[in-house]
C-alpha cells in the first residue's frame, strides 16, 4: 500500500472514531485535577483503565508521597504507555499534562462538565491539555489500525507536574531514567509549532522587620514600608528589560512581575513580617546565574541603609528555556508538512514567551517542539480562564497531523 493510501486511511479512521475522541475528552474533563491541591492520582488512575480497554497497559509511577506533599501537591502519579513496534525505527513520546490551574470565577457553564455547544467542548483543561491526552490517544490508534509494518516506538507520557513547574513530573520520569524517547512532541496549539520559549526565576522574598503597636511605630521596623522600596525598584526596572530584546519570532523581552503579597497582622499594628512572590521570565539569549544575580541585588541595593530591616530570598523556580536542538527540524518538517495538508495552510514556527515542563525533555538533550490541539492564540480558547473552550475541528485536525506525523517516523519506509 502507497504512503498517500495509509494517510488517507488514517484520516478516514480518526473521521469514523472522533465521536469517542471527543467522549474520551469529556470522561477527562470531568475528572478535577486543580493544581493546588494537586490531587491527580485519580486522574491517572482512570486514563490508565481506558487504555486498558483497547488492550494497552499504562506503567503507573507514582512520585513518593512525602516528597509530594513537601512540593506542595497531595498527589502524583505519572504515566508511560509504551507501544514498541519492529526494529529499527525511533522512539517518539507524546507529553501532555493533566495537572490544571482551579477554575476560578465568573464560569457561565460547568468547568468539569466537558460541555458540547456550537462546535466547541467547554471545561477547565478542553484547550490545555487534556485536549492533547485525546489527540495523542486516537492518533497512535490510528497508527495502529492500518495493520502496517511498523518500526520503532510510541510512549505517550501523561504527567501532572506542569503548573508546579514540571520536575515532579517529565523531570521525574527522566531522572528515574524511566524513559529516554528520542523525539519528542509536547502539547501546544494548532496553527504552530513552538519550537522555543522562554525561561522563568520564581523568588519569594521576605522581608523582617519589628511590629509595634500603631500608635507608636517609631517604636518599630516596618517591613511593609521596606517591601514598598523593593517593589518600586522591581517596577522601576521594566523599562530597561523592554529594552533586551530575543532574536527568535514569538518572544519580545524579558518580564518581572509581583504575583502575590501577605504581611501584617492586623489593622493597628505595624508590619513586622511581608512576604513578596516574584516572577521573572528570562529570554532564551539570557544566562540564568547572570539573571538571578541581578535580581537579589536589585532587592538588596533597595533596603539598604533602612534600620532593622532584614531581607531573606530563596528561589522557588528555575526553569530553564527551551531551545532547538539537533533534530528537531525533522519533527518541524513532517508537522508542518502534514498540517499544510490537513489544514489548507502554512503554520508558523516561532517562540513563546510562556514556559512548560517540555523543557525538561531538551535539558537531557532529546529534540522537542510542542504542537496539539488549540486555537491560533491562547487567549482565544480562555486558557487557565473562565469558559476554557475548544473547537472540536481543532481536536480532529491535530489529531490527523500527529497521526501524520507519527506515520512518517514509524511507518513503512519507501
């Protein structure tokens, strides 16, 4: 049978089964997996007793408890389905994460309800990446139907460390030395292929004073005034980050935000104890160490010299950026080739200036792009928003180009 003949039949099985793709994906959004509190191991639990029911086996490898919940998660238990062929071919993993951020306010539908209206499937995690545990699914399904001589591997990885930062998650596996893929496809969205992002420093800074009674705060050290200085020479430096600017299409230039504040007491008493939580997003040109460097100076130049002030700064993250590696362009090359023919169009192929655990794969050295099932933007599918949605012809078209994809590393050779 010719190549163009077991592509179109590949399509063809994803059109006749896209029905259960999308009941899968609703079964996996009804299941929470709100990261905090991070309790997934149910998740896990249920995709493992679907694959079951096609005759597949799911490895279950659950990350010890106590170093869980010292991260700050109740529960993680990631999952490797090995689909070994002949000899001779690759090994390609496909990662998408279950882990999600809760569904916050302002829903007008059910964020677990994986509800089906307009040609679009609603629910915390339809866009990111649930929708990718189905696409990857059903392509190697797909793959799998034609009855061909296949060569080499598929591992689909379905882990639940991203929103954490990923290193209980592919970290994991990969320290475990569980899995050494030799390609691999992360999530992503439709009309792209990511192929680089960003890196991310998370500090939490905390800054000690003295409380004392409102009435007299000459009496005391107030931390609040102090975290007031740092947070006005974090601000004050955003002018001159707009100013480094990355090379690669998609990412502009560095960010530094404060996400969170807590301190105080309470109402009459000054300050003794603020605690700031700070993100600091790095282009993939900017060396980390450098980055840090500059950032606790930053924070030290601007208490210094304010009596009984006392600054400690620990770091919470540091994920490091994703860049091409040798063979990645082969990944890019059958996407883009497959999605030119089930979409109609050329994709892009840039940066972005998000981070994800796919990093952790390129910082053991295999090549990874993300691509899966989403909209042209983030924003446009409500990601990690109220009415996170998905257009179900995304879901079919990506599962197509994944299928596509797969049959070029795998398939019968010409």
């Amino acid at each position: 049978m010719s190549k163009q003949q077991l592509s179109e039949r590949l399509c063809a099985w994803i059109d006749q089964h896209f029905e259960e793709e999308v009941g899968v994906l609703q079964q996996l959004i009804r299941i929470p997996t709100d990261t905090p509190p991070g309790n997934n191991a149910p998740h896990a639990d249920a995709v493992a007793a679907l694959v079951q029911t096609w005759g597949w086996q799911a490895e279950k490898h659950a990350v010890p408890a106590e170093q869980v919940r010292d991260y700050g998660m109740q529960s993680i238990t990631n999952l490797i389905v090995r689909r070994p062929y002949g000899d001779g071919g690759p090994t390609l993993a496909l990662n998408a994460h279950g882990d999600v951020v809760p569904p916050g306010e302002g829903w007008t539908r059910d964020p677990y309800g994986g509800e089906v209206a307009d040609g679009r499937i609603y629910g915390r995690a339809a866009a990111v990446s649930k929708s990718d545990f189905a696409s990857y699914l059903f392509a190697t399904r797909a793959l799998e139907s034609l009855g061909a001589a296949l060569r080499g591997a598929v591992e689909l990885h379905f882990t639940y460390d991203e929103e954490f930062g990923g290193v209980l998650g592919p970290g994991w596996l990969l320290e475990q030395q569980l899995t050494r893929p030799d390609y691999v496809l992360a999530a992503g969205f439709s009309y792209n292929v990511v192929t680089a992002h960003n890196a991310c420093l998370q500090f939490e800074v905390t800054v000690h004073g003295r409380a004392t009674h409102g009435s007299m705060p000459e009496t005391g050290h107030d931390a609040l005034q102090a975290a007031n200085a740092i947070l006005n020479a974090i601000y004050g430096a955003l002018p001159g980050l707009k100013e480094i600017r990355s090379s690669i299409p998609g990412i502009s230039h560095p960010t530094m935000i404060v996400g969170r504040i807590d301190g105080g007491t309470n109402t009459n008493v000054v300050p003794g104890k603020v605690v700031l939580k700070m993100d600091r997003r790095m282009i993939p040109e900017e060396d980390p160490a450098q980055v840090e460097a500059g950032v606790r100076k930053l924070i030290a130049d601007a208490v210094a010299g304010l009596p009984g002030i006392r600054v400690e700064i620990r770091r919470l993250l540091l994920a490091r950026a994703l860049r091409p590696l040798p063979g990645h362009e082969k990944l890019v090359e059958s996407l883009l080739r497959n999605a030119e023919q089930v979409m109609g169009e050329t994709l892009t192929t840039n940066g972005s200036a998000l981070y994800t655990d796919a990093r952790l794969y390129g910082e053991a050295g295999i090549p990874v792009v993300l691509f899966g099932a989403g909209p042209r933007t983030l924003m446009e599918s409500n990601a990690k928003q109220a009415d996170e949605n998905l257009a179900l012809e995304d879901l079919r078209k990506a599962t197509k180009v994944v299928a596509l994809m797969l049959l070029d590393f795998l398939g019968p050779q010409d």
